[in-house]
C-alpha cells in the first residue's frame, strides 16, 4: 500500500508524463441480451433484446490508451483507424493527430453479447491485414513510424494484437525512446531485440519461446532478446526476470472472481509504464500493475480505474471505510456516484438486494450509515451492532465501494458535501420525502424483499 500512496503523491506533483501507444486498435461493441430459451430451428440459445444499441468502446491499443485518462499523463494514439473510429476515440479523450492514419476499410470489431453479466457470444468483424493490400499495408506502417520516429516520448507501449501493423516494423525504433515495452502477439520475436521489458502472458511465452515452462519461458526469452520479461499469469500473479534476477510475485490471497477478463493486459502494460516512469524498480511496478489489473476486472465493458480505486479498494476491505472529514475527495472524480443511506443495524437479505440495486445505477456506490449516538436518537434500544461491526459488515459486501459514518439524524450535510450523481432509497419512500431530493439529479426508488425487515427480525428473535 505504501508504494501506491507514494506513486499518487508522485503522479499528483510529478511533471506530465507523455507516452506513446504504437499497435493494432479495435473496437469493443457491448450487447445487453436475454436467454430465456432454446432455438427450436437448431439447438442453440436464442439472444433477445429490446434494444440494438451497444455499448460501444475503444479496443486493443485504443484500449491501452484509455487506460491512462484518470491520471497524470499525456498519451498519443499511433495506429490505424477509421472514420467512426475517431468519434468513439474522442469521446474516451483519445488523443487523435497525425499520429494515427485513417484507412478506408473498418478496423476491427469485435461484437460481445452478455446476458445477466455472462458472456454467452462473440462476433469478430475483422479483415485480413485490414483488407489492405501487402502495399498498401506497408506504406501505412511506414507513415506511421515516419512520424512517430520524429517524436519524443518518455516510454512507448507496442501493443500487438495480430492485425497487421507489426508485420513490417523496424527494429532500430526500438533504441529511439527511453523505454520501451512490448505486449506481444505472435510472429517471429526478433524484432523485439532490445526492448526495454517484454511482456508476454503465460500462454504467449510458452508458445513464442517453444519452452514448457514459464521459468524456462522467462529465461530463454530474457537471454534472447536482451531485455527484461514480465509474464502475467491471470490470477495466479506475474514472474519478473529482470536483469538476471528472478521473482515471483503471488497475491497473498485469491483476488474476487471477475466476471470478464477483457482487457487486464491491457490495464496492466499501461500502469506498469506509468510506475516504471514515476520511478519505481521493475519488480515494485510489476506487482502495483498487477493489483491495478485485479481492480481492473471487476469493471465492466472496458472501464479504467481511477486513482481512486487504486487508493481505497486495493488490499482489504477496511480501506472502504472512510470518515466525513476526509470524504471531499469525492467531488473530483470521473465516474457516476450513487448514494444511499440508512441505519444497517441487523444486515439481512432486503439490505444486500437494495445494494445490488444501487450499484446498477451508477459506477461507485458510497453507503451512509448512522453512527451510534445517530441511530439512538432516531430509535429506542438501538442499535443492536455497534458502529464498527456495522461498517465491516457493509465494507465486506461486493456492491459497496465507500462506507462513510455520519452523526446527524439525516445525510443532507454528507450528501451536500460528497454531491452523488444519484439517491437511492426504498419503494416505501415517496420521493419528495427522501432526503436529498431536489438537491441529488436522479433520485431511484428501490423495490423492497417482501417479509423482510431489521424490526420483523428483531421481533422474531424475542419470541424464541
């Protein structure tokens, strides 16, 4: 923890860092669809939706440059890319010069259909070498590298995903820039001689080095190309071979299941530049780029992390709980905060669905909870659990983001100084009654669990 407390003091107060993104760049559409039941003309899931507007999103080295926009850092865009792709480029805040050429022909989609958060399809849009021809292919990659030759970068990602820029690519840019990381793909890996770190995941390793083992992996490809190696292996963790040295980096407990893995080397390549530039050793960063990248996976559809994130979710779930005072950090942010509030005193079923609800609304969830004196004040011989063993309850539920304790008998002073995008509060509430409205933009009234509450709870246990 403390070498991303000092990493967020750094990227505070550093000077601007300027990186480079030189790769192949797609773009990830997102489906929202339904499986209620089977084709009757062929076996297969049949995928409804109401609606045929995906989420759609920058993919591939797009996706690398994203990774950057929550932090301290000016990040160039080189690749191919299309009309549309522009549009969707620029909202994500991509950076779009001449360092990027536009081709006629669309650069690759790939179509995902999720339903109830599970992937169930996959369609991929894509032509071989962008349906260009081996010419024309060519003189594109030679612009591109005309000008990215000419430019001055602190570090440059070369993010290869199979589609054709790297096919001609000159190895003599490799010495052009101070650092220089490579996520590989396939193809013959000479050209990557010299390249400050590579970086393979565990099955690119061993198929590109012909070993069967990672270490052998780490070895062979370390001697080989001159260069240090970092192998990610999913949740497993990642092995640095750096300079001879060898290390093993293990998390110290199972990181939460993800539901897609979409993406984390993407996250990963881009933080382990952002660390190695902010000045820490190769085996520090690899191993902050590794928490990053299991924040990284919970997100849905492509979403970086903030600095935030990195701050209060990385290594327990104590690091949620944070107090009024210190809560003002949330009004800076890049992200939908939705609110809610209440006393939590018996945590049961009805609490955990108006969670889940919530946290559908928006990005982050802050939950407010009454302190000890508060719920006295508000209800007699309460509260049952104390404030600590409320909070920790409430910081463990994989909905919540942020627990904040308020001692007033209502959140109007928290939520006027936190500013939610959204109120959420239950079906039982009429809305010009809930506290906060007129002040929050969106206010959602959450369906109740019927036959539950902490008072039919607490009713009960007294008649055992």
């Amino acid at each position: 923890m403390e070498n991303i407390l000092q990493f967020l003091e750094r990227d505070k107060n550093g000077p601007r860092l300027k990186i480079a993104v030189l790769g192949d760049s797609m773009i990830d559409e997102y489906f929202d669809v339904q499986v209620k039941r089977i084709s009757p003309e062929y076996p297969i899931p049949i995928l409804q939706s109401e609606c045929n507007d995906p989420q759609v999103v920058p993919g591939g080295a797009a996706n690398v440059a994203c990774q950057f926009g929550n932090f301290n850092a000016d990040v160039s865009l080189v690749s191919l890319i299309d009309q549309e792709a522009v549009k969707i480029f620029a909202k994500s805040g991509i950076e779009i010069n001449s360092a990027s050429q536009i081709v006629q022909n669309k650069i690759p989609r790939k179509k995902r259909f999720f339903s109830d958060n599970f992937q169930v399809s996959r369609i991929d849009f894509e032509k071989q070498n962008y349906g260009l021809t081996d010419d024309n292919l060519q003189n594109a990659v030679k612009n591109l590298l005309s000008y990215f030759g000419q430019q001055h970068y602190q570090a440059v990602i070369f993010s290869d995903y199979g589609k054709g820029i790297f096919n001609y690519f000159d190895n003599s840019i490799l010495k052009k820039f101070p650092i220089t990381i490579v996520d590989p793909k396939n193809g013959d890996i000479a050209k990557w001689r010299g390249c400050t770190v590579f970086k393979p995941n565990r099955e690119e390793a061993l198929r590109l080095s012909g070993k069967k083992t990672v270490f052998d992996a780490g070895i062979y490809l370390s001697e080989f190309l001159g260069s240090s190696v970092v192998i990610t292996e999913a949740s497993k963790g990642v092995s640095v071979f750096d300079n001879g040295v060898f290390r093993e980096i293990r998390p110290d407990i199972s990181p939460a299941v993800a539901e897609s893995v979409i993406g984390a080397g993407d996250c990963f390549v881009a933080f382990l530049t952002m660390f190695l530039l902010r000045g820490f050793s190769l085996i520090d960063s690899s191993e902050m780029a590794f928490k990053a990248g299991t924040l990284y996976v919970l997100n849905k559809k492509n979403k970086p992390i903030t600095k935030h994130d990195l701050l209060f979710s990385i290594d327990h779930v104590g690091s949620k709980i944070i107090s009024f005072d210190d809560c003002g950090f949330l009004c800076d942010r890049k992200f939908k905060l939705v609110f809610t509030n209440g006393c939590f005193d018996i945590l049961h079923r009805g609490h955990i669905e108006s969670f889940k609800f919530a946290k559908s609304q928006g990005d982050k969830l802050v939950v407010g909870v009454n302190s000890d004196a508060s719920v006295g004040k508000l209800k007699d011989g309460r509260p049952i659990n104390s404030i600590n063993d409320r909070i920790s309850l409430l910081a463990s539920c994989e909905y919540v983001d942020y627990v904040i304790v308020f001692d007033d008998d209502t959140p109007l002073e928290l939520i006027k100084k936190i500013s939610p995008d959204v109120l959420v509060k239950g079906e039982d509430y009429r809305e010009e009654d809930i506290i906060g409205h007129g002040i929050v933009p969106e206010i959602k009234r959450c369906p109740l669990v019927e036959g539950i509450s902490t008072t039919k709870i607490i009713e009960k246990i007294k008649k055992i």
